[in-house]
C-alpha cells in the first residue's frame, strides 16, 4: 500500500513537526505542546443540558464524545461563552482536557484559537475531485466479505496488522472517524473501490449509547464506511464495521445496536446521514492527505474502551 509513513512520536504530548508536514498543514485533531498543557483545536456543534442540571454537555464536529462542563466550574462562564461564540463562527477553540480514556471527559480549559490556527483548521474543508476510476459497486458478497476480513485484521490487538498504522477497533470510544478514513483508503488503494460514508446521530432526548462489553461508551454521532454490493436482485448497502460487528450489517442492524436501553434509559438514536467517503467528520471536514487519520490511529493504538 501506498500509505503515509511519516512516524509521529506516542505520548500524551506530540509536537506538530515540519519533519512531518508541510508548515502550512495542521494536524486538527492533535494535542500540541503548549506550556506543558495538551489542547486540540475543536469546534463546537452544540450543547444540551446533563440530565441533573449540573452541567451543559458540549459537542465538537472533531470527536463523538460528550464533554461535561460542570456549572460550578470557576471557568464555567468564560468558557461557556467561547463556546457559543466559536460555535456562532463556526470556528475552532482550543479544548484542553485530563484522563482522555473516558467517556465523558471534562473540559479542564479553554482559550480562543489564534488567526493562523483558525486560517490553518479551514484546510480541512478542501474537497478534492473524485477518482473516476474506482469503483462504486461491489461485484459480490464474497467480495465485500474479503474486505471486511481484511480490515478487521488491520486491528491494532490482532497481531496480524500488515498496514503502516494498525486500526485500533478495540478503542470505541473514539476515533471511529479515522477508523472509517482508514478504511476508505484501504478500499481505494487495494480494492480499487470507492465506498460512502454513513454518519449516525443522536436524537432529541439522549445520547447514542453501546455495549462494549464491561462497559458502555456514549456519543453524539458515529461513522463507518458504506459499501453497495450487487445482490440477485439488484444491489444492497452494508456498513463495514469491525469495531461493533464481526461482519458487515445492514444500516438498521448498525444503528440498532447504538441505542442500547441496557447502558441507559436516555439511550436514543436520532437518524442517519450518507455522505461520500472524503467526508472525514460531521460538517463536511475532510483528510485528504490521511496526517490527521494516522495520528489519531497511532495515538489511540495501545489504549483500552473499558479500564
């Protein structure tokens, strides 16, 4: 495969170097070394009130968790403020947070992002054209199958990764947005095939909620890819997704299995969104050149959905 091998160093703190990439690219979803502080450069969608009251829970286009700010934070309406108006602007924040293995992680800190970060974030939103020459259909199930195989044993705890950045399908509790980037470059380059993308996505009263199996993880949204696949009869979608299911699944088993009333009884899966396989995250970012999909693989490798 012709992937990228632009090796990034795995600790809590990484440097965004020029030995990597261009000065004029940003690693969007990166934590940055910043007097000793890590932040990502995230950009609020919305936010709802916790169901006791005691906090807004935040949602940023760049991950699927939920973050709590606690109303009795000093902080609180400083940073509630800068949400609001980096959401209003539709720019990035920069969100500096603690433990990143848990499900719902605090917001620790905020501060508004510098001209040249927000000038730098909108290079995600570049679309390039698509390749022709791929495929959009599967010729058969016996195709699609290989694919999955293949890509499920690409998992980081599998042993039998073979591509330059293993997947890291046991970390559900993020990164499901480079798990499907990853993927969608795997279709390209060795499958000549060119799937979509289906987003899933909250409803109005809760949050999608899944078992991981000694735990739950909660999010506003999730992503896999979607292929389509000549059947007898015509042609059918499946959603390849190795870190919920051990083979493809129709959307309506997918989205299923994220409203689990077992984790919660807000458990509440809204609708879903097909879009082109480009599209990286909610609000049409893209990675084209794969730096921002290889970090987040690289950084969520070793970690673990249920400590």
């Amino acid at each position: 495969m012709k992937l990228l091998k632009c090796l990034l160093p795995l600790s809590l703190l990484f440097l965004i170097t020029q030995s990597c990439q261009k000065t004029d690219q940003l690693i969007p979803d990166a934590a940055i070394e910043t007097s000793n502080d890590a932040f990502r450069l995230m950009t609020p969608a919305y936010y709802r009130e916790s169901e006791n009251g005691s906090s807004i829970q935040v949602r940023f286009f760049e991950s699927p968790r939920i973050f709590d700010l606690p109303k009795n934070s000093a902080e609180y309406a400083n940073i509630k403020s800068l949400i609001d108006i980096s959401r209003d602007a539709k720019q990035p924040m920069r969100v500096y947070f603690g433990d990143i293995t848990m499900p719902y992680i605090s917001i620790t800190g905020a501060q508004k992002a510098t001209a040249e970060e927000i000038r730098l974030n909108e290079q995600k939103f570049v679309i390039t054209p698509d390749n022709a020459k791929l495929k959009k259909v599967l010729p058969g199930m016996a195709v699609m199958n290989g694919i999955f195989d293949y890509c499920a044993a690409q998992g980081c705890t599998t042993g039998t990764a073979t591509i330059d950045y293993c997947i890291p399908f046991q970390y559900v509790v993020d990164g499901c947005y480079a798990r499907a980037h990853k993927m969608r470059q795997i279709m390209n380059e060795e499958y000549n095939y060119e799937p979509q993308k289906v987003f899933s996505y909250e409803g109005p009263s809760g949050s999608l909620a899944v078992d991981a199996g000694d735990c739950c993880v909660y999010w506003w949204y999730h992503v896999a890819p979607l292929v389509t696949v000549k059947t007898a009869t015509g042609t059918a979608q499946y959603v390849i997704d190795p870190s919920m299911f051990d083979e493809p699944v129709s959307i309506a088993t997918w989205t299923a299995a994220q409203e689990n009333l077992g984790c919660t009884p807000f458990a509440d899966f809204g609708y879903t969104e097909i879009t082109a396989g480009k599209i990286y995250a909610p609000g049409g970012s893209t990675d084209n050149s794969y730096i921002s999909t290889n970090w987040t693989l690289q950084f969520y490798a070793d970690l673990v959905t249920c400590p």
